[in-house]
C-alpha cells in the first residue's frame, strides 16, 4: 500500500496552498469580522476549477480524485474556514448528487455551470422539526397530474449552507407519505422559482462569511425534468450524498486544525517562559507531538475513505470514521493550541479564537458526532 502523494497530487496541494495564502488568508479576518460572502474570491476559484474538482472535465470541472479533492479543501480550510465549506458544500452535496443521478440533460444545464463556478449550489435536507431523522421531513412535493406536470413543493428548510446565494438547491420533499423513506424524492430548484425564497439567515459562533440561511416553499412548482433521479429516490440520494459529504467536512475540520496547530507552533518556538523558548519545554513538546500524531492519523482515515469510495468500494462506514474522528481531534487540537498560548490565544487579535469557533460546528453538521457513532455501529453489527 503506497500512502504517498502522487506527483500531480503533491503539485495541486502546492497550487492551491499558494492560491488560498495569497487569495483568501489575508481577508479572513475582515470576512469574519463582516459576515461579508467572499463573492471575488469564489469567482478567482471559479475561474481556476476549484468549485469543481472531481467533477469531470467534460462537465466544466478538473476531473480530479477525491484524495486531491480533500486536498483542495484542506489548503482551503487552512486559510479561511469560511471559503472551506463554502466550497466542500458547494461540491459535495450541490453539485455532484447532480453528477451522479442526474440525466445527461441535467448534468449539461446545471453541473457544468456548477463547476465553472457560475452559480452555487446548496442542499436542502433539515427542518424545523427533521435534523438527523430523515424520516420525519414535512415539507411535501404534491404531484401535479401525478407528477407528468411537475410538483408542487410546500414546507420550510433550515440551517442551509450557500441558501441565500446558490443558483440551484436540491431539496428533499415528501411525494409519498404512505411509504417512509421510499416516499422521498429529490428536486432541483433554480433561484427565482416562483414560491421559492429565502428567510432568515442564522446568525453564528463562526463561519461568519459563510450563509447558514432558512428556505420557504410555497406552492413552488417545480417542472418534471428537475426530479433528480426517479421518484422515491430522496432517501437514497441524500444517504449516498451525505457518505461523501462527510469526507469533505472531514477535511474542513482538518485544515482549520491544521492552521491551529501551525499557529500553536510559532508561539511556541516566540514565546519565552522561564528564560527560553516555550518549544524547548518537555511538556510544551509531549502536546505537540500527540496534535500532530492525532492530525496525521485524521488525514490518514480520511484519505482511506476517499480512496475507496474511488475505487467504488462501500464506504459509509469509513467516511463516519472519518467525519467524526477528524471532528473532534480538531476540536481537541484547537482548544489546547488556544491554552498553550495563554490569553493570546484568547484575545481576538490572535486568528486562534477564530479557529475555535469556527471548528465547533465540525462535530454538528453533516451528522452529530453520535449519529456518526450510530452508522459506524450499524455497520459493525449487520
């Protein structure tokens, strides 16, 4: 087993870590300090592919790996968290169910555009009253001439990523509340759809330059040929989804911990205590020898998910070790960089806040930390 880079890998993290430390590092902090949505740095990121990564290059995007595509979102992450799920959303469960499920109409209209970066895409599953239980999804897509006519989709969706700003979201109804989960379908909704709007944005701990928004449905009819797979296809969509989702959240979380861990480590080899550099204490290098096992190891998970899931080998099981592990090292990682630098790391002059907000949400979405716990258990037992 080779777990090194390949050469084009190894040449695109460089690519991109350049890209993201001129591009989006020096204005993270404005961004979250503002809210503002990082428009310019998007289209730059549109322009170079990097709304599309894995996405073919025959549908607008660079046709690469999942490996080099958690790769990009890593750099990202690294630089400003709010870019980093912009992004992994924006591809992950925007653009490729779309690929994936999508007829070759679909995939020409909307995943080239998607790709090139010049519209969004978001993803509508959670409500009000349905996070982790698909199940209990109210919002109805109601056939029209039992559904040659389209569908009229009603109900309200909650805690979206890229909601105010995507051009097309996919959103989860109920077609058929007599069947369960076979009784979900899939949507593609274009922005502007009459009965389609935005509500109220979420205000948030971190990612603020990131859009966290609630949609509105109300009698937005929806023409037939933007049912995304067959009818009843939701539950499937969203599970397949959401496996691959999940990895790339995972390298969110790794990369904001990552930027974490490099800040720890200049304070470090700075700050002076006791007459000589904090580095050269003991204990100061027994913690940081445990974060950067903990992020290699984190890395290492999420690679092995990604390169099954290329291989097209099941993986959910891992994709849930990934998400979660990755999760809550960063977490770890970033709270015990905030002690070791004392109240530098406390004080808002110090990126080192910002990563703490920013990575607690990694442990929320996409699955609590015990809902990955649940499917990893579930696989276990079968």
């Amino acid at each position: 087993m080779d777990l090194s880079l390949t050469d084009e890998q190894a040449r695109f993290r460089h690519k991109v870590h350049d890209f993201a430390r001129h591009e989006l590092k020096p204005y993270a902090a404005e961004r979250d300090r503002t809210g503002e949505f990082p428009w310019d740095s998007l289209k730059k990121m549109g322009q170079l592919g990097y709304l599309g990564m894995p996405i073919p290059k025959e549908y607008g995007g660079l046709g690469l790996d999942t490996i080099s595509y958690l790769i990009g979102i890593e750099e990202l992450s690294a630089a400003c968290g709010s870019t980093g799920v912009i992004t992994a959303v924006h591809t992950s469960v925007g653009t490729y169910p779309i690929y994936l499920f999508g007829t070759e109409e679909q995939k020409k209209k909307y995943v080239t555009t998607l790709a090139r970066g010049e519209i969004l895409g978001a993803f509508a599953i959670t409500e009000p009253g349905a996070g982790s239980d698909a199940g209990s999804i109210a919002t109805t897509a109601q056939p029209i001439d039992g559904g040659n006519e389209g569908y009229l989709l009603n109900g309200t969706k909650v805690f979206i990523t890229n909601g105010t700003s995507a051009g097309t979201v996919i959103v989860i109804a109920v077609t058929d509340k007599t069947k369960g989960h076979r009784g979900l379908s899939a949507f593609i909704v274009e922005k502007g759809t009459p009965g389609f709007k935005v509500g109220m944005g979420e205000s948030k701990l971190g990612l603020h330059a990131s859009e966290t928004s609630e949609l509105i449905f109300e009698n937005c009819e929806v023409p037939r040929e933007n049912l995304l797979g067959a009818d009843g296809d939701g539950f499937k969509i969203s599970m397949i989804t959401l496996d691959a989702s999940r990895i790339g959240i995972a390298a969110q979380a790794l990369g904001t911990a990552r930027a974490a861990f490099e800040e720890c480590i200049g304070f470090a080899r700075s700050h002076i205590s006791n007459t000589k550099p904090l580095n050269k204490h003991q204990g100061i290098q027994f913690v940081l020898a445990d974060m950067a096992t903990q992020l290699e190891a984190a890395r290492l998970l999420m690679y092995k998910a990604a390169d099954m899931k290329d291989r097209n080998m099941p993986y959910t099981k891992e994709a849930s070790m990934a998400k979660v592990f990755a999760s809550e090292v960063a977490m770890h990682i970033t709270n015990t960089a905030s002690r070791i630098m004392g109240e530098f790391g406390f004080s808002i002059t110090s990126p080192m806040e910002r990563y703490l907000r920013d990575i607690k949400v990694s442990e929320i979405y996409e699955g609590t930390s015990e809902i990955q716990r649940l499917i990893i258990a579930k696989q276990l037992l079968k």
